[in-house]
C-alpha cells in the first residue's frame, strides 16, 4: 500500500483563513525580492488588510533585517503561531537557523519549507506574501504546488539574461497554471509602468520600516502593487 502524504491538505486547512497568496519570485539572488516582499507587505498593513509574510529564503534569509525585526520568535500554539511586527504576521526560516547558514539541500530544503507551510497558524489573513527561494528549483515549485492558492509576483532587472530566464520561468508557471499577476523590472534607471526604480536611499533605510515606506522604491511598488490589483 503507498502511504499518503497528509502535507497537501494538511496546509490546505493551514490557508484556508488567508484569502490570497502572493508569491514574490525572482530567478536569482540579490535582484530585490525581499525588498519587493517585506515593503509589499508593510504597504499592505499600512492599507489596513490582514497581512503576513513568510521569509522561505533558506540560502538567505533576509526580511528580518530589512523589516528591522529583532528579538522575534513564534509562539508555540497547536503549531506555531508567528509574531507580529510593524502590523505583518511574520515568520521566517531564520528563527530556525540562528542566523547560521543551514547545511540543507535539495530535497531536504523543500521538506523544511513544507514542514513549516504545514505548521504556521496563519489565522485569517487577506494577504500572505511570500518572499520565495531564488529560482525555480524544487524547493520553488513544491511551494506551487503545496501552497495551491499562489499567485506569482516576478521581480526581474534589466538584463538581457534576466528577461531570458524571466520568459522560461513565465512559461512554466503557465504550464502549471499557476497565475502570474505581474512583472517588475527593479532597479530601472527610469520610472514606468512595471517599473521600480534604482534608488540609492534604499540601502540606509533597510531596517526602519518608516524609512522604508518614505523611498522612491516604496513609491513605484505601492503603484505597482495596484496596478497588479493587489489594493
Ligand atoms: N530598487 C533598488 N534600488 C536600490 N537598491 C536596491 C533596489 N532593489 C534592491 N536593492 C538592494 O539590492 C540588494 C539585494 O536585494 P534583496 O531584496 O535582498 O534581493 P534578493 O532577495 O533577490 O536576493 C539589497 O541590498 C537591496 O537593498
Ligand atoms: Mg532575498
């Protein structure tokens, strides 16, 4: 007899009080998507929606740094029940790690990714936001297909190889009719639709969350944000 895996329905439960998922993605590290996704997250809160964010990042977690979030530590409640900070139910695969890198791989990242999907007690939420390992690799995809209700927020910069890897990504995640509400080109020179601008003041304003808010990055992403329908 095969065994059946009870994760699937089990996270399934886990998300049903959390109206939408948004998974922030990118093909690569250090191309803005945990910028893209703590900052969409407080833009979320500040609108009043119910919103969390889950740090999947294994390889580099980092939204705890940028959110300025320190001391944090779920509650152990029939599961885990995360903090709060600046408004955001935020977890994060660092409050498992001691800020060490974690000697996983493979497989066994994608088990610790659905362990945690499977043991976060979300509650109800309008928004989830996740900021999403780099790439599509396995850890990725179970996320897809574990988290059914994801929609896909691409970040991308301007590069020829980027927009390369940017369209086969696009073309799997329409194979796996997973939705994709939009692209964002960070780190453009210039303002525009699907735009987020290069911004020098980004840097000194990780860690503050009122900082964060007050960049132009913070500015193109709000707009973005409601282009895509988000709020
Ligand atoms: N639009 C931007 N303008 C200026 N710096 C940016 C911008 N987007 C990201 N950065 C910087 O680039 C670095 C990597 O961003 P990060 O969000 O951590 O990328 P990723 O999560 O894709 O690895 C960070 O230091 C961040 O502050
Ligand atoms: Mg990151």
């Amino acid at each position: 007899m095969t065994a059946i895996d009870p994760r699937p329905s089990v996270i399934e439960e886990r998300l049903s009080g959390v109206k939408r998922v948004i998974a922030v993605t990118g093909w690569k590290g250090g191309i803005g998507k945990s910028v893209t996704a703590s900052t969409l997250a407080l833009l979320l809160a500040r609108k009043g929606y119910k919103t969390g964010l889950f740090d999947l990042d294994f390889a580099g977690a980092s939204d705890h740094l940028i959110l300025g979030a320190k001391g944090l530590f779920p509650k152990e409640e029939k599961g885990l029940e995360p903090p709060v900070h600046e408004g955001v139910k935020f977890m994060s695969v660092v409050f498992f790690s001691e800020n060490k890198a974690v000697p996983l791989r493979g497989a066994n990242v994608s088990d610790a990714i659905i362990e945690l999907l499977a043991i976060t007690q979300w509650g109800e939420l309008d928004f989830l936001v996740l900021d999403m390992p780099p790439g599509i690799n396995d850890a990725a995809l179970d996320v897809m297909r574990f988290a059914r209700k994801a929609e896909v927020l691409a970040v991308t910069i301007p590069s020829v190889l980027a927009h390369d890897v940017l369209n086969r990504s696009l073309e799997l995640y329409r194979k796996l009719k997973v939705p994709v509400l939009g692209v964002l080109e960070n780190m453009a020179a210039r303002p525009g639709p699907g735009k987020l601008r290069r911004d020098p003041a980004l840097e000194k304003a990780l860690g503050s969350p009122k900082a964060l808010l007050k960049t132009r990055f913070a500015e193109d992403l709000a707009r973005e944000a409601a282009r895509a329908g988000l709020c």
